[in-house]
C-alpha cells in the first residue's frame, strides 16, 4: 500500500462553512480514489480562502512540496486537477516540474497522472492550462452576471461597497439611510462657504480625506455612477499573506463601459446644488499650495524635529513670517516653549550638522552607545548555546513528522510530541530576536561618510532634505537650543520622527 498525501482547498472561507458540503465531499471522494488504487493517506493539507491561482504562495503548499520529497510519499490525492492549481501565468507551471523531481504521482478519481512519462507530461500540461482556462471562464460568467445586474440598477456585490448614508434592499432597492442628513448639511455649509474639511468631517464623524471622497459621490443626485472596475489581468491581482485572497488595483472604465443610472427617486440635493458643490471643491483645490507647481519649499528640517519638553512634533507655520513651533503649545495648549523663527533656527541646525556629523569625537559617542546598548541586551545570553538548541529541536522535530509520514505514530500522537517542540523554538527564537546585534561598524569609513557634510551649510534645500530623508536624524530643540541630535531614532531615541512637507502657504 502506497502513502500519499491528501489535499483538499476550497477559494473561500464561506465554502468551507459547515453549512457547505465542499470540503466533505471532497474528502469522500479522496477516499474512494485511495480504497481503488490501494492507497493510504498519511498527511491531509486542508485549506481554504485560497484561489487556485494564488495557492503556490500558501504555506500548506510550501509544506507539502517539501513533504513530496521524503522517500515515504509516493504522490498527491485530491478530487480534481483545479483543486491543486489553476494556472493564471506560466510561472504558475512549475508546480508539474516538482511532480517529477519527487517521482510523486498525482491521483485523481479518474485515474493517476505521472509526469515523469511522456502521457503523463502531456496529458498533465493539457489539465492544467483546461483548468486555467476553466477559470477565466469563470471569472467572464460572474462578471457579465454581475455587469448586468449593475445595468439595471442593482446592487450586484455585498453590502460593504455601499456608501457613506446609503442602503439597499432587494425589494425597495437603493435608499437614503438617516445619517444621510448629515451629508446634505455638509454639503450645504460647503457651498455657504466652510470650506474647513476637519470640521465637516467631525459633523460627518469620518476622517477629513473621507469627507472630500463623500461630498464627491453622486449618490447624492440619485444617480449611481461606476466609472472604475477591477482590473482582471494576472497583473491587477493583489495576493494576500500566505496566498490568502486578496483585492484587485482598481481602473478607469473606457467611456463606453461608464455606467450612470438613476437608483433613487428623491434626490439628496439636485443636479444645480451637486455642480455647484463640485465647482467649489475643485476651486479649493487649484488654491492649495500642494497643486501649485510653482511653490517654493521654505522650510529643511520640517519632520524631523521633535520638543524636548512635551514629546510633540515640531511644525512649520506662518504668521507674518516663518516658524517652527512645537505641537503641544500651538494646537494642544499644553507647551510653553516659544515661536522659533526659521531662519534663525536653520542656522543653528546647519552649524550643529556641519560641526557635529563630521566630528569624530561625536560620531564615536554614537557608536560608544550602540555598543553599550547591545553588549547589555546580550548579558545573560549565550547566542551559540541558543542557536544549538534550536537546530537540536528543529531536528527532533523532523523526526517525530518522518515517524508519522513512516506509519509508526498516529496523528494525536505527532501533535502531542510537537507541541512542545514547537513552543520551544518559539522561546528560543524570540530570545534570539531580543538580542540581535547589528553589524560591527567600521569608524574610519564611518567618519569618510559624512566628512562631506563639513560643507552641509552651502547645500541647497532639496540636497540637505535627501540626506535627511536618508539619515533620519531626531532633533530636539525648543527655545533655539538643541537638546539632542540622534542619527538613528530606532537606536538613539524612544520615540519616532516625522516627516512631511511645509504645512503653510508662503506668505502673500
């Protein structure tokens, strides 16, 4: 009696719901196929959420081709060709190749496929690209069904692509919920002239960029517009982590395939008030200093500074000329440091980075820390003793599954044994990860790095934001005075920097 293994997946987690007779079936049939060519299954992968074109990125997959190796296993059981692959490129063929480094045989209910022989190698490869084939067709058949249904104003997914206010129902169809109303005052306080999307979102009770994408939707007029669609080629496909499902990127339909059909008879606001409210965004945003290209970035340390006092990010702002000033003080009114005025500051900064990145004395504190930091995380660790213990159980741990695979222990009796083993190599692991040392650092290279910075005063901005956006430094100053300056903030401070553009308008 030959050994195989038992493979079993479904595409979704709703298919493998007990209210669904999928993975039942399946393994029904999986026996009968084993009972008829006199076969026993010693290892069952079951899997599900996983497409068929996706399933070369799960781990179960990765398991069971390692498992194909082992001179026990003999080959792969499942119902059908589709459920081991559905080929969507030709990368995806390579799964027939391990087929045939293994000397496994795929055993299907209709009879076994040997790819190491001529028949098989053919027969196989017409399989795979049918049930490849297969699944395009399938994909056609749900999108036409579902392109229909949206032609005649249905909603042809599930609920979660409603939006903001809006429901639907199959018997009346699309509504106005209550919070609806929210929508309608806010678009009217746009076109009254509050222009302030924080405040609209905070009535909406969404996040500002939410209330943009609401106020833009023409759900308000009645009608459903759909000019974006998934892109169905194998290069619009998202795949999830361990080849779960995932999203397709979105594109724009051609003009043609644009649908735009009425859904609600009473209308939020009419066809004027809609265009008027899209005229006054549009206006808000040619007006914003992000859309003009001829906008000159004043500011070079804007996200990277931090206050000292409170914790808070140090932002840019204009009021009668430019300063940097701390978060906690002008938005939250918990800081008292004061206003630092742009030009006085930056010259401050420059003579530190010029003087300080191109010390040695300061780039060998640094590295003094570090070491410091990373000789007291390893006190108490032998990191060879941890790495020898867990290749010792790594090693026991083949042993229990090679025991298994052999018939010599059941499977309650290999998942007792791992459990233990298998909690051991995490401790372990993790223990190694706590005390990961970084590479040794060379101080002669080290200092020929930044030497150039001994000229960093007479660097434009656009030069000093690269190496900043490089070295990601955390600066904390307040009241001029620099209290810290650190090269790397995952090693030299608590805390993360920021970093983002000029937050104000130039002056008029």
């Amino acid at each position: 009696m030959e050994k195989v293994i038992e493979w079993i997946r479904v595409s979704t987690i709703g298919q493998a719901a007990n209210d669904h007779a999928s993975i039942p079936s399946q393994k029904t049939i999986n026996r009968q196929t084993c009972q008829r060519f006199d076969l026993e299954i010693g290892r069952t992968f079951q899997i599900a959420d996983v497409s068929g074109a996706s399933v070369l990125f799960s781990p179960e997959m990765q398991e069971m081709i390692r498992l194909m190796g082992a001179p026990a296993i003999s080959g792969v059981v499942t119902r059908e060709f589709s459920r081991i692959i559905r080929p969507e490129n030709f990368a995806d063929f390579a799964l027939l190749q391990v087929f045939v480094d293994t000397n496994c045989v795929l055993f299907l209910p209709d009879g076994p496929v040997d790819f190491r022989n001529k028949t098989g190698r053919f027969v196989g490869t017409i399989r795979a690209a049918m049930a490849g084939m297969e699944r395009f067709e399938i994909k056609e058949r749900i999108w036409g069904a579902k392109e229909e249904k949206r032609k005649r104003g249905e909603l042809a997914q599930s609920s979660i692509v409603l939006p903001f206010g809006v429901g639907y129902e199959k018997s009346r169809g699309f509504f106005y919920k209550q919070e609806a109303k929210l929508v309608s005052e806010a678009a009217r306080q746009f076109i009254s002239g509050n222009h302030n999307y924080a405040e609209i979102a905070k009535m909406l009770g969404v996040t500002p960029r939410g209330a943009h994408l609401i106020l833009r939707n023409p759900i308000w007029t009645g009608f459903r517009v759909i000019d974006q669609k998934r892109d169905p080629s194998a290069a619009g496909k998202y795949v999830g982590i361990n080849g779960r499902q995932a999203d397709r990127r979105k594109i724009d339909r051609a003009p043609e395939d644009v649908i735009r059909i009425q859904v609600i008879d009473k209308p939020l606001l009419t066809q004027e008030e809609f265009d008027i409210l899209q005229q006054r965004m549009d206006l808000k945003q040619q007006k914003h200093w992000r859309s003009w290209t001829d906008y000159t970035h004043r500011f070079t340390y804007n996200g990277f500074l931090t206050c000292p006092i409170c914790g808070e990010p140090i932002h840019t702002v204009f009021a009668r000329r430019d300063y940097y000033v701390c978060k906690g003080r002008r938005t939250l009114h918990k800081c008292q440091t004061a206003y630092m005025g742009r030009d006085r500051l930056e010259k401050i900064l420059d003579g530190l980075f010029a003087s300080s990145l191109s010390n040695s004395s300061f780039l060998l504190e640094c590295v003094d820390e570090l070491l410091r930091r990373s000789t007291k995380r390893e006190l108490g660790n032998d990191i060879q003793q941890v790495n020898a213990e867990i290749s010792g159980l790594c090693r026991k741990r083949q042993r229990v599954i090679d025991s298994f695979i052999d018939g010599t222990i059941d499977k309650p009796e290999r998942d007792q044994r791992l459990g233990p083993i298998d909690a051991g190599i995490r401790t372990r692991q993790e223990t190694l990860s706590r005390n990961e040392v970084g590479p040794a650092l060379d101080m002669e290279k080290l200092i020929a790095a930044f030497a150039p910075l001994a000229e960093w005063e007479f660097w434009t901005r656009d030069e000093k934001r690269r190496v900043l956006s490089a070295l990601i430094p955390d600066i904390r100053v307040a009241d001029y005075k620099v209290d810290s300056l650190g090269l790397n903030p995952t090693i030299f401070s608590a805390e993360d920097t920021r970093r983002g553009r000029d937050s104000w308008p130039p002056p008029a």
